[in-house]
C-alpha cells in the first residue's frame, strides 16, 4: 500500500465481499503534519474489516467503519 508519507505491505484475505488484511508492516518516517494526520486515517479504515465494492472503471471502494476510501489501480 502507498500511503501519503510512508508505504507498506500486508498479506489480504478474501472472504465473499469481506476484505481483511493480516500483519501490515509499516516504517515509521516522519512527513508534515497534516500527511501523517491523512496516513493514520487511512490506516484506521485498512486495519479493520472492510466490504468491498467495484466501482467502474477500474475503482474499488472499501466501505468500513473507519471511512470509505477509492482505491484506483495504477499500472506500474
């Protein structure tokens, strides 16, 4: 996962429409203020269990507790 100061990985589990990630490992490098504040609000929807949605094109939205973000596939 990138995320707006740092990056990571996790394993993703799949049940149905359930989403779930195991062990998310994160370094820990300080940005500003405000990017750190948006990385721990995306990592509070990441770290709890999420419904996916497909959204077209090419978008999947993960609905949680946390907030709902889009995630939109990037080729690399």
């Amino acid at each position: 996962v990138q995320l707006p100061c740092n990056s990571g990985s996790a394993p993703i589990y799949r049940n149905g429409d359930k989403l779930a990630l195991g062990s998310l490992a994160v370094p820990e490098m300080a940005c500003e203020p405000d990017r750190m504040a948006a990385e721990a609000r995306v990592l509070a929807v990441l770290t709890r269990g999420m419904t996916m949605e497909l959204t077209p094109p090419d978008q999947l939205r993960l609905l949680g507790e946390a907030g709902t973000p889009d995630l939109v596939r990037q080729e690399r």
